[in-house]
C-alpha cells in the first residue's frame, strides 16, 4: 500500500513539474514515507530519517519531509526529534503536497498537515508504475472500521472510505489502455468493499466487473478480514477465470482467547470453515497470512494452537510479526505483556515450521507446468528472468530481458522455500 502511496506522490510532484532523480545529492525535495503499524517499521523511518541529515547540512536548500502513518501518528512531534525536517505531511492529505512545498520555500518555515478529512482526495489520483512494469496497484478503500486491539491503522488511515466502482472501473480502462495486464486492488479490509456507499457494488460484485475489462488478464487483491469473506467471493474464485488463484487471509492466531482479545471478530474454527469453503470452489488456491506472536496474555499453550493451525491449513507462506505496542491502541492498555526473549524464540519456531510447509508446498509443484508473468532480471543472477505465477510464486528462469511483462509457460524445474527455478517451454 505505501508502496503505491510513493508513486500517487511521485505523480503529484511529476504533475507540478518536478523531475525524479535515483541521487540523493542532486535533489531538491526527499520525501520518507513511513509506516508505523509495527515498532519495527517505525524504527527503520527514524533511521533513514536520520542519514538525511547531513544531506541537508551540505544542501541547507533542501526540503526534507515524511508522510504516511507514521507522520500521522507524531505530527508536530517529528520537528522535535528531527529539527531539521521541513514538513509533515498527514495521510490524508497528499493533494495539498505542491501548494505545502511552495509554501515552505516562499515562507522559509517549516509545514505540517494532519488533518482528517471525510473523503480523502488523494484516492482517485491514477499513476503508471514505472515504465516496463505490467502490474498495477488500484486503491478501492482507505482507512479501516474494525480497531482490532493491536492496530494503529484505523487511528492514522482514517475511517473506511470506499471508491465508487465507476471510478474504480474507469482507472482500470485507463491502465490496461496503457499496456498494464496485472491489477492488485488494494484495501485494508477489501471484503468490506462498498459498505459505506449506498446501492453500489459489494466486493464480488466489483471483481465481476473487474474481470470483463478488456485487456487485464490477472487480478489480484489484498487484504481480506476472515470474518468478512462470503460465499460470494469464494465463488468468484470458481467463476473468474482472470482473478488469480491466491488468497492473503491474515489470521494472527490460533487460539480463540487471543482471537477475542485481538477483537478480530472470529474463532480459529470458524477460520479454518472458511479455508474449507475457498479450497471447495479452487482447490489449488494458494493461501498466504500473517501472524503475530507474543501478543499480550498468550501463553505457551495458546501458540500451540497457533502451531496447529497453521498444520492443518499449511500456508504457502506467512509473515509472521514479534507483536509491539502501539500508541493509542487497545492492547496497548492489556496487562501479561510478553517478555522479548519468548516472542523471540516462539517467532523462530513459527518461522522454522513455515519454512517446511513452504518447501513442501513448492516441491508439489515439481514438474508442473505454469504459466509466468515475467518481471524483469533476476535479483540474484543476472543471466535469469524473473517472474510469477498465477498462485504467487516467484520463479526464475534463463531467458531474455525482452519477454518483460510476456506471459510465458515453464516447466518447474526446481523448488526452494522461496521460490522455484523453471524452464520455458
Ligand atoms: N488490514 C490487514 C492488516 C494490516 S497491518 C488485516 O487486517 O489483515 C499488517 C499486519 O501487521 C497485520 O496483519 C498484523 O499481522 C501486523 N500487525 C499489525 N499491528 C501489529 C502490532 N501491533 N504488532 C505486531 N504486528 C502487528
Ligand atoms: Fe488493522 Fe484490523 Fe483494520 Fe487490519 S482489519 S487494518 S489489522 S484494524
């Protein structure tokens, strides 16, 4: 999602005039979009905060700014840790980003907005990824309702707000007349889709649409609230034959009294009822989660559940989380508060069982033939290409540059934990 968030302000800028540069040294303006849904997160922003420093000590010209949830949640706050900041600017707030930066360079004073709004104008601004790129992310909703106990989302993002699927429809004609064939469509709880506006489509309804668009051969969506996943959208899975078949369905535990303090709104078997009706409609569904381990009051035996949840379901894959504190949030209150040294060790045996179910999961599909959406060159060869199939793995295989954004068909050659080695045939 922040992901996108850097290219809807990398768009903005462009529109205003500004040219991208790939050196720190020759900019004018250096924005850091942070994150702060976990602790960790929050900590790499501060850094990278802090190496910009003496850019701004050899350049005194320079703007330096921090958006995202991160410059949410501290506001005014930040000029107190990084004096040498320029602006703030909130989440809900990046179309006021050119009028801000000519407001510091006319006043020479430092900028911040963090004001909440009830529609969050940014949402329909369209962006191209980076040229070459066949794959596209598409906001449907910002914000989020559901204030599980550990998220600082809903207090730095805002209420849930929904796009109209006209608007949704019509930036996704635009990007597959401009070559784009892959759309991520992006919500914090995109199976709530369309609940805060009146007669339009639900989620299913959307991904029906969707898929007629001429041109887009894969969709894909992430995230999906276990407690909101319907039967409708399991039959979408069935019916559809562009919407990939990858589910990224976060559980965070195994265990129905961590689940009722997490607030998530579900038990562990009412999870494991919803696997059953996804893998029922596409039965080679891959299905991806996170998790959080040490959340406060979860004791051994309740990881345990966590443990053997996680064999029964055997995720594709999981990130997995050591569970931080979060200003503001409910839990943050809960007493039982888990030692670093258990959160570490329970992170690790979660993390070793993941590995197994990965590799097994890879190694079924030895042989098998897939189709391949090639990326670009391989991070780790440069003699390869890498791509990934419709299920979300990642497969690398020799071939040319130039099939970029091609849809090529490999044989599964090889499988590791984290991704698979093919041969194009
Ligand atoms: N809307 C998505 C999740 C967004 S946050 C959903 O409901 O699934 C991404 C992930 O960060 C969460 O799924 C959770 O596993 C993790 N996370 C959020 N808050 C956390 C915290 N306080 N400590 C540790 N992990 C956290
Ligand atoms: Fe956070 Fe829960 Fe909303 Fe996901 S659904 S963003 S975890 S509050």
């Amino acid at each position: 999602m922040n992901v996108h968030d850097s290219q809807q302000m990398a768009q903005i800028l462009s529109d205003a005039g500004y040219v991208k540069t790939d050196e720190a040294g020759r900019a004018d303006i250096i924005i850091v979009n942070t994150c702060s849904v976990r602790g960790k997160a929050a900590q790499k922003a501060y850094s990278q905060l802090g190496r910009l420093r003496k850019l701004k000590k050899k350049k005194p010209g320079l703007v330096i700014g921090v958006a995202g949830c991160l410059a949410q949640e501290h506001g005014t706050e930040f000029f107190k840790r990084a004096p040498y900041l320029d602006l703030v600017l909130g989440t809900h707030n990046i179309h006021r980003f050119p009028e801000m930066i000519e407001e510091i360079n006319n006043t020479k004073s430092r900028v911040v907005d963090t004001s909440f709004h009830e529609s969050v104008r940014s949402l329909g601004i369209r962006t191209l990824p980076p040229d070459g790129d066949v794959s596209a992310y598409v906001t449907i909703m910002q914000g989020c309702n559901n204030f599980c106990s550990y998220c600082i989302v809903p207090y730095v993002r805002g209420r849930e707000e929904s796009r109209t699927s006209g608007d949704i429809i019509d930036e996704i004609r635009f990007l597959a007349d401009n070559g784009i064939s892959e759309v991520t469509l992006l919500g914090q709880n995109v199976n709530s889709y369309g609940s805060t506006l009146s007669g339009d489509a639900d989620f299913p309804a959307l991904l029906r649409m969707v898929s007629k668009i001429n041109g887009i051969n894969r969709i894909r969506f992430t995230t999906s609230h276990p407690k909101d996943l319907s039967g409708g959208l399991a039959d979408c899975f069935a019916d559809l034959d562009n919407l990939c078949e990858h589910i990224h369905l976060p559980v965070q535990a195994g265990s129905n009294h961590v689940l009722k303090r997490m607030k998530r709104g579900y038990t562990a078997e009412e999870y494991l009822k919803k696997i059953d009706m996804l893998k029922s409609r596409c039965p080679d569904i891959s299905i991806t989660s996170d998790i959080i381990v040490g959340f406060p009051g979860e004791k051994d035996s309740d990881f345990q559940k966590t443990i053997d949840l996680m064999k029964e379901v055997r995720f594709d894959n999981t990130f997995s989380f050591k569970y931080s504190d979060r200003r503001g949030t409910a839990s943050e209150k809960y007493d039982g508060k888990i030692e670093e040294e258990v959160k570490r060790a329970r992170l690790c045996e979660l993390q070793a069982l993941q590995e197994s179910h990965s590799l097994e999961k890879n190694r079924s599909l030895e042989e098998v033939v897939k189709d391949v959406l090639i990326e670009g060159v391989s991070k780790n060869n440069d003699a390869d290409i890498t791509g990934r199939t419709r299920d979300n793995k990642i497969v690398n295989i020799a071939g040319d540059i130039g099939l970029t954004g091609k849809t090529v068909k490999a044989r599964i050659t090889r499988a590791y934990t984290h991704s698979l080695r093919g041969e194009m045939i």
